[in-house]
C-alpha cells in the first residue's frame, strides 16, 4: 500500500509523468507528430462517434466482454483463496493486445493517416495490430527480431496471412527492443502518412497513457463481473508485466479500492540470480530507454543489458513508466517467476482447467497459484489471463 497517498495519480504539474517517471525523451522530429498524437487523443476520446466505433469494435470484432471464470479445478488444487481468471485468452487474436490495437488505429484513421508501423516480441502485439489494420483497410509493416521471428513462427505466418509486412530486425538481440528501435526509425521517417502503433504502456508521453486507457477496459469488466458474482471486491490481482499493459490494463480500474492487492510478475528467467531473467524491479535501475524514463536492465555504464525469458512478450529490459510509480509509492507489489515455474503453471492449466495459456500469462499463474494456496477459503484472487497458448506450442515444453 502507498505510505504517501494510497493511489497512483499522475503528477499533475508535469505532464506526461508518473512521479519522476515518464516523459519524452526523443529526438526534436518526434516532438510535433507526438503534440500532434496527444492533441488528437485528448479530442477524439471524448468524441461521440469514436467512442460508438470503438466499443462495436471491441463488442463485435474483438469479443467482449471476455469472461470472468471461477478456476474451480485451480481452487481445489490450491486449497486456499477462489482463483477467478479474467479472459483475455478468449478475445480475437488470442491475447489483450487487441484492445490496443483497435483503439490507436481507430485513432490513427480519424487523424487521417492510411499506414500503421509496430513493432512485435511474442507476435501478439504484430497479429493483432495486422487484423485491426485488415479490418479498418490500413497499410501496415511490423519490425520483429529474427530471434522473436523463429520462436513465434505460427505467427509471422498470421501477419502475413493478415496483409502485414514483416520486417525481420537482425541487430543487437534481436528481439523486441530492437524492433522498437527500426519502428522508431520507420516512424521519424514517414510520419506524415503513419502512425506508429506501440504495443504496450512504454515509449514517450502519450503513449504509455493512452494504450493504459484503451486497456483499462479489462479491469472496468473485471471489477463489475466480481461485484455480481460475489458481492465484493477481490483481495489479489495478479498480472504478467512485459511492458506491463495487461496489469495496468486491470489494476487501474481498483487503484483507489486500497484493500484490493495488486501483484505484477515479471519473468525471472533461469533465477534473478543468474542474470539471465527480465526482472527490472530486481534487478535492474532507473534509466531511459525508448523516449521514457524508468527501470532498466543495464550495466554500470547504461548499457543496456540482455534479457532472457522464455516468454518473448516479457522478454524487455524495460518496464512502464506508471509501474515505475507504483513500485516506488508501493501500491503494487512486483515479484518474478522462473521459467521453471511458469511452464509447471502451464501445463497445471491445460490439465485441469482445460485453458492452455500463452507463456507470459503462466507467469501471473504461476505466483497467483502459490499465493492463493497462502490464503484462508473465502478470500478471491484474479489473475489475468493475458492470452492463450497457441503460438507457444513449438517450444520445447518436455524440460
Ligand atoms: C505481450 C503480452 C504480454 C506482456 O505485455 P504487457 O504489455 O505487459 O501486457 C503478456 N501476455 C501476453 C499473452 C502477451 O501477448
């Protein structure tokens, strides 16, 4: 719980920060088209005919609400608190990015751009932004590692499939970061005619924001489908945080609800000891990377250092400016799971809930599980099921 306030507000006499956290930290050419993304935002949000498109998009395309499931296998197993799991899984495309991504390319279209750049780790972020692009005839090109590109092949194949163009990124790690940083250069370059739709609460002030708020709908459901259900708020949520738009994405509705918990769970990798995770609250220092300040994995010199988990969607030494904030005022609690354990969560789903989830929402499992097995019958704990496991299944699981 926060000792100074007990609710994350946003520092209100600086735009665009968390605390100290936040800002845009770009280069001159980025500063207009992102006045010029705040100033549409701020507009079109409060725009009749936005909101209607927005929410038959999220209704009919995306499939929400998603449910809320009581985990009654889970709950047995773990003797302890009711497990709920929120549904993101089931929404199209197979995980909460779609949130996003319909919101910022209904964005996108209203201020009158015709192509979308994104970058992707897992692929989800890329699948679902190739969709919302397909649906709402948009141009649209993905940078993705090529490590990222061989461990989540089923979905390149999407993407294309969907009508992107996958740019395969071959430098530094090869993974996410370095996607973002082609995206960026991509963007500086065409930003008259393109949006650079991020995928998650990172990047320059408005971005971390605005994909918050096009996710905080998850928690809105969340907290209305418990009040029926049960008749009072949850005392856990628990989350997966890459970026950390699926936690957000849930806490933010229940900020100011100061008995309700909240647990992010970053990926602890091979151990946090071992230097081989992407656990930024444990291991990592308050730096900038991709236009924002926050933690990050780097060494003594601000290099920044590689990650590893074997969920591509956790696998950024960066985390959210808000998170930032939430870690330091201590409304959230951050811990870390490793592989190990995450994959024992993965395949404990699948078994007995018949769900199999994507890697990354393991890890919200995987300590979700082990807390509520600490708590007495009768308490409730949420854990966001991020998405599903499909695009998973090609990595060797039988370790
Ligand atoms: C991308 C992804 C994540 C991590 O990203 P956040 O922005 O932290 O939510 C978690 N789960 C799934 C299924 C993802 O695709």
């Amino acid at each position: 719980m926060n000792k100074k306030s007990g609710m994350a507000v946003k520092d209100k006499n600086r735009k665009g920060y968390f605390g100290e956290f936040g800002g845009q930290f770009v280069p001159e050419t980025l500063m207009t088209p992102l006045h010029e993304l705040e100033s549409s935002y701020i507009k079109l949000i409060k725009n009749r005919r936005f909101i209607a498109e927005l929410e038959e998009m999220l209704g009919s395309f995306a499939g929400r609400p998603t449910p809320l499931y009581l985990a009654k296998n889970l709950t047995a197993l773990c003797k302890g608190a009711k497990i709920y799991l929120k549904r993101e899984d089931l929404t199209h495309t197979g995980a909460h990015k779609i949130n996003n991504a319909i919101g910022q390319a209904l964005l996108a279209k209203h201020m009158g751009k015709t192509r979308i750049i994104a970058e992707t780790g897992a692929g989800q972020h890329g699948v679902a932004t190739a969709a919302v692009s397909a649906a709402m005839g948009l141009e649209c090109t993905v940078y993705m590692g090529t490590v990222d590109m061989e461990r989540q092949k089923p979905n390149v194949q999407r993407m294309q499939l969907l009508g992107a163009t996958v740019t395969a990124v071959n430098n530094g790690s090869k993974t996410l970061k370095d996607a973002i940083n082609e995206a960026i250069r991509d963007w500086v370059t065409n930003v008259k005619t393109s949006h650079y739709l991020i995928g998650s609460v990172l990047g320059p002030h408005p971005y971390p924001v605005m994909v918050r708020n096009f996710q905080r709908v998850i928690g809105v459901e969340a907290r209305a489908q418990v009040l029926k259900k049960e008749k009072r708020l949850p005392d856990y949520l628990v989350a997966a945080i890459g970026g950390g738009s699926n936690s957000i994405g849930l806490f933010h509705e229940f900020l100011n609800d100061r008995k309700v918990k909240m647990v992010g769970v970053e990926a602890g990798g091979l151990g946090t000891k071992t230097g081989k995770h992407a656990a930024r609250f444990a291991g990592g220092s308050p730096g900038i990377l991709h236009g924002t300040l926050s933690y990050v994995l780097q060494d003594r010199s601000g290099q920044i250092t590689e990650t590893y988990s074997m969920a591509a969607g956790l696998d950024y030494p960066s985390i959210g400016p808000e998170h930032a904030w939430l870690h330091q005022t201590g409304r959230v609690e951050y811990t870390s799971v490793t592989d190990k354990e995450a994959l024992h969560a993965f395949k404990l789903l699948s078994a007995k809930e018949g769900i199999i989830p994507a890697f990354e929402s393991a890890h919200a499992l995987a300590y979700g599980m082990k807390l509520a097995s600490r708590q007495p019958k009768g308490r409730i704990v949420i854990i966001n099921l991020s998405g599903r496991g499909d695009k998973d299944l090609l990595t060797n699981i039988d370790k």
